[in-house]
C-alpha cells in the first residue's frame, strides 16, 4: 500500500533536518519548502505520492532531490541554475523554491522517471572513516590486505590507499592524489602505520562504472548540490578510479561473500567491509552474510548508522564514531599506547 502523506512529509522532515545538520542549508531548506507543499497537495505530492514499495529507509526525499540536480547538472533546468551552487549558482533557497517547483510541474515525466531509480551514492570522505580500521587490521596482523567491500556502488572506496589523509596526528597515503581528505578527524586514528593492499574487489547488485559518463552523473547528481567539497572530492575519486579500475560484480553481497570468503588464504589478512549498506539487506541476506564472515574467520570492518551517530566497527570492537559522509571521526581505541 502506498505511505500515507503524513507519512512521506515525516521522511522529508527527517531528511531536511539531516541535511541542514549534516551542513547543506539549501537542501535543507528546500525540503521544508516540498513538505509544506506535499502537505497542501501541491507538485511535490503529484510526483511524490501513491508510489508502491516505498519506507522510511527508501530515501525517497533524496532521490527526489537527486533527479532534480541530475537535471540541473544537465542543464534541463536552466532557471534552476543560478542558484545552485554545483554549477556556480548563490544557494539561495528562498529564490530557489517556487522554480524548484515548477520544474516538478513542467519535467514531471522526466522527474517522475528519475525519482525511480534508487539512491545511488558513492561517499569518498566514507574512506576517512574506515582507514584507521584498515590499518588497524594490518598492524594487528602483519599481513598485506584482502579487502572485498559489499554494496561498493562505484568502489570508490575500495581505492582509500590511493588517497591522502591529513590530521593532527600527521598524515597517510599518497601525497599528490587528487583526493585530499582533510579535517575529516575529530580524534584520529593512529597514522603511523604502514599497510599494502594486495588485493581488493567488490560488488553491488547495481554496480556503477567511475569511467562512464552516465554513472559519474548518477554519482554527481546524488551529492547534495551546495556541498561543493564533496563534489570535489567525489570529481578527484572518480579521476583516480578511471587511472585504476577495480572489479565490481554485479551480484548480492550474500552470495558474493559465499563464494569469496570458504577458501582460506593465510597470506593474507581479509578484509569484509561496508558502509551505509545494512539498511538495504533484508534479515535472510543478513544471517547469511554473518555466517559467512564467522565460518570465515576474517576481519569484518563496517561503518554503519547508529543514529545521530555512525559507528566504525572492527568484529565486535567499536573504533570510533563519524558523521554519515564519514567527517568528525571520533577515535576511540588506541592500540599503539600500552
Ligand atoms: C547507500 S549506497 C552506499 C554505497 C557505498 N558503500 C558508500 O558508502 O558510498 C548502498 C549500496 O548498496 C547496494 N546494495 C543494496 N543491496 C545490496 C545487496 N543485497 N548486495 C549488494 N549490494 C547491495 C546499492 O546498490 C548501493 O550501491
């Protein structure tokens, strides 16, 4: 049955307040707008209501945030663009709205169309997150890494080795990468430590290919319009992404991991991880995902929400905490001090 109006503007209002709190004020504040509108019946409850399949973990708010910045970026919204930062405009919402809204009138096919498709994300800065996980596998096992990253979208995160990292406690990784995550730690994890990636592959059950035009927009698109740092950071991944290309498998994480994982390879150390991906996987998938890990033995690395919070977990230990686009990580084990 489809969700009720009360209930869709309560996913707008939780996403508005996410988006203002996770720093983009425009977003935020057309949001507020589309609620009050849904609310009167207007253009964003005609694209909006009587879908099917839809729930709160849908991210219904953001895919249709995300089909109208895919047609800015295009340019099929011109009157939208001056005031979208992504393509140079003054993130002014208040201007912004009443033409945010005719779009929905006069695209309602196109926006209809693209609200379909699912929230399509690939978070670089998620990489901040999962690297002190990462070397504090290696520093534990003394082992090149395996890594195998369920749910991996672009895989953009399957290459945090290629990218720099610098904080108060000094820096790691490449120095002249054309990602350069910076104050990105609260508490960061130590940066002492080396470690190699000796291989690395992933899967998704929509993969997205960094080196093609269409789901680098997908990509592009799904980045939060006045959040200029992350579009950066996003635009430098994908350029490193096209000089490295990483397998990505178009297959559930389930059945991925029960392949990958039964033969033991003990020079190695294995690396399971995932982020903001649990959501999306329903309870049979999950058992069958954790018993695979288990009979395994090998190190599950996973950056999660644990709302207002994310949690960075190693196996059971929780590392830290961080936002949900993997700022403000928060350390908590220290396994250099005694
Ligand atoms: C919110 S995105 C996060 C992508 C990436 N992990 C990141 O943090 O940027 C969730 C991803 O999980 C994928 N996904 C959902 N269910 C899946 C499943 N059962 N097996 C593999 N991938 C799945 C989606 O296609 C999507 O790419």
């Amino acid at each position: 049955m489809p969700a009720t109006r009360d209930e869709v503007a309560g996913w707008l209002s939780f996403q508005a307040r996410g988006c203002a709190a996770l720093g983009s004020p425009f977003y935020g504040s057309l949001l507020e707008s589309a609620i009050a509108d849904l609310l009167a019946g207007g253009p964003v409850w005609d694209i909006l209501g009587g879908r099917e399949g839809e729930s709160e973990w849908s991210a219904l708010a953001l895919r249709l945030m995300a089909a109208v910045h895919r047609l800015v970026l295009l340019d099929e919204v011109p009157a939208l663009a001056p005031h979208y930062p992504s393509v140079g405009g003054d993130g002014d919402a208040d201007a912004a709205w009443p033409l945010f809204r005719a779009a929905l009138v006069d695209e309602s096919d196109k926006i209809d169309r693209l609200v379909r498709l699912p929230c399509q994300t690939n978070e670089v800065g998620r990489s901040a997150a999962l690297l002190g996980g990462f070397l504090e596998v290696a520093h534990r096992a003394q082992l090149p890494l395996r890594i195998l990253e369920v749910g991996a979208s672009a895989g953009l995160n399957l290459i945090w080795d290629q990218y720099r990292y610098e904080s108060s406690r000094g820096g790691w990784g490449q120095d002249d990468s054309p990602v350069q995550l910076v104050n990105m730690f609260d508490v960061p994890p130590p940066m002492n430590r080396a470690a190699e990636v000796a291989e690395r592959k992933g899967c998704d059950t929509n993969p997205l290919d960094p080196s093609s035009y269409e789901d680098a927009l997908t990509l592009r698109a799904s980045i939060w319009a006045d959040q200029l740092h992350r579009l950066s950071l996003l635009d430098g991944a994908i350029e490193v992404a096209r000089q490295m290309p990483v397998e990505i498998e178009r297959l559930d994480a389930a059945e991925f991991l029960e392949r990958e994982l039964p033969r033991p390879r003990p020079e190695v150390a294995t690396v399971v991880f995932h982020s903001v991906f649990m959501q999306y996987v329903d309870a049979d998938s999950r058992n069958r995902i954790q018993t695979a890990i288990d009979r395994a033995g090998v190190f599950y690395l996973r950056m999660e929400p644990a709302y207002p919070l994310f949690e960075i977990r190693l196996n059971d230990e929780l590392l830290g905490t961080c936002h949900a686009h993997g700022t403000h990580v928060r350390w908590n084990v220290d396994s250099t001090r005694p």
